[in-house]
C-alpha cells in the first residue's frame, strides 16, 4: 500500500478503532490515546503489512496491543477498581439450592445465525457499557484481549478467586442484558 492509500484507510477505520477503545477502556482521553498511538504504529509499520488479512483486522491487531500496554500500565499505578461493590444476591436468586436454573433461560437459537445479524452486535455494546468498570475490565482482557487469568491477576494485582467472581458477575450481567435487549425483544 502506498502513503495516501495507508493514510485513507485508517482515517476511514478510525471511527471503528475508536470505538473499541472506548469500549474496552471507558475513558475518552485514554481511548483517544490508544487510537493515536496505533494510527502512529500503522503509519510507521506498513511496511509489516503483508496483505494477508485485511487492512482493519491489522489495525485492530496493533489497537489490541496498545490498549493491553495501557491496562499494564495503569495497573502498575495502581489505578483500577479492583473489587466489585456489588454482591452475588442478585444472582442466587436466579438458582435453586441445588444450583439449577430457577428458571430456565430462553433457547438463543443457532449461535452463528445469531452473530449475523448486525443488531446484536450493537446491543452486545450497550450491555458492555452497562457492566461496572471493573467487570468490563476483566472481562475484555480475559474474553476480548485474550488474557489468562493468571496473567489479570498479575496485572491487576487480584487473587483467582476474585477474578473469577468478577468474571461470573459480568458473565451473569451480560447473559441478562443480552436476554432483556436482544433474545426477548425480538
């Protein structure tokens, strides 16, 4: 790709990588920071693009890493929300003594027929904005990111076990927004 053929696809992407960042980070200057350091990162690497994906799929590639530096960053300094304030209460009710289903959820249909339909992705944004800073944070860099939890717990200095709960609330978050905005309202 030549210069003007870089420079208009990822001013064409940025709208896209923006919003990612804003998701997985909840913090417009940060957001933008990322973003500027990959349009940086891409403008300086093109050369290591080969072709072999497509142009957004690399820049994102590069906006992943830089959003993981951050998190490593911030979390030496100590600046993230470790603990969520909110207990499992909400939850329990959902289960009986023996820990099955109260009530069974709804039947989601065929999971790859589900992920094309363009809304859900726009439903699934919204109910990762409504996760508490914390559980989005966890979750995205065990479930987006890619993550161990070994390595979140070294990062954000947590035990297991508190990652774990942590990452059940949001799984339990998101499986009750999903099922309120998208499987119930269609």
């Amino acid at each position: 790709m030549t210069d003007p053929d870089v420079q208009q696809s990822l001013q064409r992407i940025r709208p896209t990588l923006l919003r990612f960042a804003m998701l997985q980070l909840r913090n417009e200057a940060a957001a933008e920071d990322v973003v500027q350091e990959t349009l940086l990162a891409a403008l300086e690497g093109k050369s290591a693009f080969s072709g072999r994906s497509q142009f957004k799929t690399w820049a994102v590639s590069i906006l992943r890493n830089k959003i993981v530096d951050y998190l490593r960053r911030t979390s030496r300094e100590g600046i993230l929300p470790l603990l969520d304030e909110q207990g499992d209460e909400d939850f329990d009710a959902l289960f009986d003594g023996s820990g099955h289903w109260q009530e069974v959820p709804g039947d989601w249909g065929d999971p790859a027929v589900v992920l094309e339909q363009r809304g859900l992705y726009d439903v699934l944004e919204l109910c990762m904005k409504a996760l508490p800073e914390n559980l989005a944070r966890v979750f995205t860099m065990r479930e987006i990111l890619g993550f161990e939890t070994d390595e979140i717990c070294k990062e954000l200095k947590m035990s297991s076990s508190n990652c774990w709960v942590v990452l059940y609330r949001a799984r339990m978050r998101l499986r009750e927004c999903l099922q309120l905005r998208w499987f119930d309202a269609r």
